[in-house]
C-alpha cells in the first residue's frame, strides 16, 4: 500500500537519468531545493524561510521547464504541447498550494509529499519519453541555451 504521505528526501540515481546531463543536472537541483523541505515539514509554510525555499523552488522549476521545452522543440519532439501542458500544471499546484498555506489548510508535510510524488512520477514518465530522441541530439545542443 501507498503511504499516505512521502517523509523521505529523493535520492537521485541513475535510473532517474534523461541521457542528458544539463537535464540530469537540473532534476538533482530541483531535487535539493524539493529536500530542503524534508527538514522542515513540522513549519508553518508561511514562515520567512519557507517561503524563500518555495520562491526559490518555483524559479527554478520555471527555468528548468522552460529549457527543457526549449531542446524538446529543438528536436521537433511531437509531445511538447502535452508536456508544456504538464509543467503548467505543476506551476497553477504551487501557486494553489500557496495560497492554501496562507489560509492554513496545507501543510509542508502534503506538499513535500506532492512534490517528492510529482519530480519522481513527472521524470519517470513524462521526461523519460523524450530520452531516445534528445539523448540523441549533438552535444552542442544537448548543453541548452544557457
Ligand atoms: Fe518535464
Ligand atoms: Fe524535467
């Protein structure tokens, strides 16, 4: 049975590998900045740090997606609307669960459980599709835009 709520911190490893390594690259540090709310899921997600961690997370998050879709199109993957559609997604939950913690009806144990969930079941699933095809642009591509 499913646990109702994730308590561990991810631990990234290779089966989590997109065969890019900007990409690899990007999912670890999301991974650290989605951890450091592992330590702190007895906070009210309104304090100070809290916040810094999650604007932190979400600006991240959004530079992540929008380099991921950026080699996604650059080699013309026949997904990309529906990932797009995914990443948007995960954005409209945090800003909802934002707004839940300022009302008091989400805590940090939910949402470090949803998110733990949502990195692994999004990489896994989602980001896995596009492996074949990036893994196989050239390397000066496969670096990003920056
Ligand atoms: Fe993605
Ligand atoms: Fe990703």
């Amino acid at each position: 049975m499913t646990p109702r709520y994730e308590t561990h911190p991810i631990t990234w490893n290779e089966s989590f590998s997109v065969g890019v390594d900007l990409m690899d690259q990007h999912h670890q540090q999301l991974a650290s900045l989605i951890n450091r709310l592992a330590e702190r899921t007895s906070e009210d997600l309104n304090s100070e740090p809290m916040v810094d961690i999650l604007g932190a997370l979400v600006r991240y998050a959004e530079y992540h997606f929008r380099q991921e879709e950026e080699l996604m199109a650059t080699a013309n993957y026949q997904e990309l609307e529906t990932h797009r559609q995914e990443h948007l997604q995960f954005c409209e939950i945090i800003s909802e669960t934002c707004y839940g913690a300022s009302l008091g009806i989400v805590g940090a144990r939910e949402l470090f459980s949803y998110l733990t969930r949502w990195w692994r079941n999004h990489i896994l699933h989602e980001d896995m599709k596009y492996k074949p095809l990036l893994s196989a642009l050239p390397e000066h591509l496969r670096r990003g835009a920056a």
